[in-house]
C-alpha cells in the first residue's frame, strides 16, 4: 500500500504537470491555430501524458483525483489539427530552366493521396503554370510497376523532389521513402534535391527534421512560403545528377550559404540569429525589426535566408560562417534542444576558437548557460527595467565590430 507521502508526491507532481501545460497552452494561444511552434506542441502533449498517467496511479490508489478541463484534448483543440492548405500565389515567376540531360523532370511530388485534391488542383498547377516540368503518381508512373520502383525512377530523374508533409504523408508514405534512402547509392545527393513543405505543425522524422523546410503553416506568410520553394527550384546549384561520388556530397561550408547582401561592409552579414521556434515571434517582431530597421544592421535569420533542401547543421555552419556574429536568444528551450548543433559545430571546426569569440549570448529567460560558453558575457534581458538599456549595448557591440 502507498504511503500517504506516496499519495502527496504524486499531488505535487499533477499539479506541476498542469501548471506547466498552462504555460504550453499559454504559449499555444499567443500564436494562434496553424502557427503553434513544434516544441509548444510537443510540450503539451508530453505534460498532458503524464497528467494521465498520474491520474492513473492516484485511481489505481483509490484516491479520488478531479478532471480538469485542459488535461484532455477538446473536440475544438481537435479542429487545430486540420490541414489549412495554401492558395495559390498571386505573382507567378518564369520557372523555365536549362536542359539537363541528367534529368526527365524539374521535380517530383511525393505526398498523401489524403492531401490529393490540394497536390493536384493547387501545388500542381502552380508548378507548371511557372514553367516547371513536374513528374505526378497518377498521370506518371508505370502502371503495373511496384510503387517504390516508380519513386526510385521519379527521384532519379527528378532535380528536386518535393514532400508534402502532413500527418497523413508521414503515416503513409513516410516508411516508403525511408525504404528508398536506404537503397540509394547515393543518400547525400539526394537528401541535397529533397524540399519539404511543412503544411501541419507535426513531429518531422530525423531525416527531414535535419533540413531546412519551406513552412507553409503560418496563413501569414504564404507569400513568403511560395517564394522561397520557387528561389529553391530555380537553383541548380544543389540539384546536381545523382551520379556524383558520396565523398563529394556534403557541401562546403561557402557553397551553399545563405545569400548575403553586399551592401554590408565587407560583404558579410553583421548577426546570425540562432533562437529556439517557441520564442520565433519574439525575434520576428522585436528583436529583428530592432537591429535591420531601426539601426540597418545585417542579420541572417534561418526562415527567410537558410537554402531549402539543406541539412539544418550545414545551413547554421555557413550562417556562422559568413557572420561576423552569432547571436544566440538563450532559454531553457535554447539550451536543451539547439546548444547540441554549435557543440558539433565547435567539435568539427578547424578554428573553434574563432567560432567560439564570434558568440554572444543574450539572456531573455534565465538559463544554465553551458560550461563551454560561460566565460562569455551576456546579454541580459530577464530584467523588464534593464532590458532596454541591455539591448542599446547588443547594438553598440554589434556596431563596433563594422570595419
């Protein structure tokens, strides 16, 4: 039998666990339905877990434990969940790109036949309006052919092969081209062609999670969304035949970074942002307006300026890279799921130390700072009254170091 300090530890831990999906959902609202971050999601989902799984021990105790109305999804939390799939874009860009003969397509589009309708009526038209010769399952595959044959030749013959991913496209279609990586000769090539489209908020597997996707779940920022897939398209730089050797895959720290404006001086941007997705609006609407249109400094930000289709890691390398700041927005959410990137980054750097001194943490929520970055002085932004008067000094810091 429980003992009664049995019974009030797992009180205590119901009661932290509800406050803490407080805050998730909290979080939830402030951005609204379709534009909830992936770590506010997964946050609630996680405290809603071990809400009933303590729920259930305490029963299991026979003590009675009253339901609150959060610590289940409602039918109107449940509606959040639909796909709220893009229209199509205003101003359509010529597509028209140069023969290759590596290649019979411009792209191929692998999705759920549950998001069929939007795939052909919208994304479809879309692409070949624009110029784009497009390899489709229904009008293009071989009948009689097992499907993962067909995809293999559509990915082979395709620059670009394009995921629509949903829910739907990860329960049913994911496996398969899982399956197809593990056959290609040539995985890295063909991660390097790959663009996602992130129409839901849902858990991304770890293949696509490492590259850079166009994220079409924001209503806010389509436009945006529509112009990054067609700039990534047009690119042929990353859509080279599936021929070249593994040992030449991974792409070099300057050949694929983010596009830098030359009216900085030197050439290069003065701030790379590095920040966790929950705290996303913050930097969009405070502290990015702050350093570009209030004081016409340079930032690289991944939603606007990483390359589509690349490793996340390889994205951050070339972003540190060609910065002469890495600005990191530290928080717990920071340290716990974006401090591992720089650690491999530092680890695989000929010059770590160079990285190391071009970091400079800002503090918005108190945080462990880790051991490997502690000497460096912060940012600290926790104080309401001080935060102002911190910020003014990020800038003459960001500012000084101009040539």
């Amino acid at each position: 039998m429980p003992t009664q300090e049995d019974i009030d530890q797992q009180k205590t831990l119901l009661n932290i666990h509800r406050r803490n999906l407080a805050h998730y959902l909290k979080q939830a609202s402030f951005h609204g339905q379709g534009n909830i971050p992936l770590g506010t999601l997964n946050g609630i989902d996680s405290e809603r877990s071990e809400i009933r799984r303590i729920k259930g021990v305490l029963r299991g105790w026979k003590q009675q434990v009253d339901d609150h109305i959060d610590d289940e999804e409602t039918a109107a939390s449940q509606s959040s969940n639909i796909v709220q799939y893009p229209t199509s874009p205003s101003n359509l860009p010529s597509q028209k790109l140069p023969a290759d003969p590596a290649f019979t397509y411009d792209v191929f589009i692998s999705y759920s036949h549950t998001d069929e309708q939007w795939v052909d009526k919208t994304l479809l038209k879309t692409l070949e309006d624009a110029g784009l010769h497009v390899c489709i399952d229904f009008r293009d595959f071989m009948a009689g052919r097992p499907a993962l044959i067909n995809m293999q030749n559509a990915v082979r013959q395709s620059r670009h092969t394009i995921l629509v991913v949903t829910k739907a496209w990860i329960d049913s279609e994911w496996t398969l081209f899982e399956t197809l990586l593990t056959r290609a000769k040539d995985p890295a090539g063909l991660t390097q062609r790959t663009i996602p489209l992130r129409l839901q908020p849902v858990e991304l597997p770890d293949f696509i999670s490492m590259l850079t996707w166009v994220d079409f779940t924001r209503p806010d920022r389509q436009a945006n969304a529509w112009r990054q897939l067609f700039t990534s398209l047009s690119d042929s730089a990353h859509a080279s035949a599936p021929s070249v050797p593994p040992s030449q895959a991974t792409p070099a720290a300057s050949s694929l970074a983010p596009t830098i404006d030359n009216s900085s001086p030197s050439g290069a941007a003065d701030v790379f942002i590095s920040y966790h997705p929950a705290d996303k609006e913050w930097v969009r609407k405070q502290l990015l307006p702050l350093l570009e249109q209030q004081h016409g400094l340079r930032a690289i930000i991944d939603y606007r300026d990483f390359e589509i289709g690349v490793p996340k890691v390889v994205n951050i390398e070339n972003a540190v890279a060609n910065s002469r700041h890495t600005l990191i927005v530290m928080t717990p959410d920071w340290v716990a799921n974006e401090w591992n990137s720089f650690q491999g980054l530092l680890a695989g750097s000929e010059d770590p130390s160079g990285v190391q001194a071009k970091l400079m943490p800002v503090m918005l929520r108190p945080a462990a700072i880790p051991s490997r970055i502690k000497f460096l002085e912060p940012t600290d932004l926790t104080d309401p009254g001080e935060r102002q008067s911190q910020l003014d000094r990020l800038v003459r810091s960001l500012k000084r170091s101009r040539p």
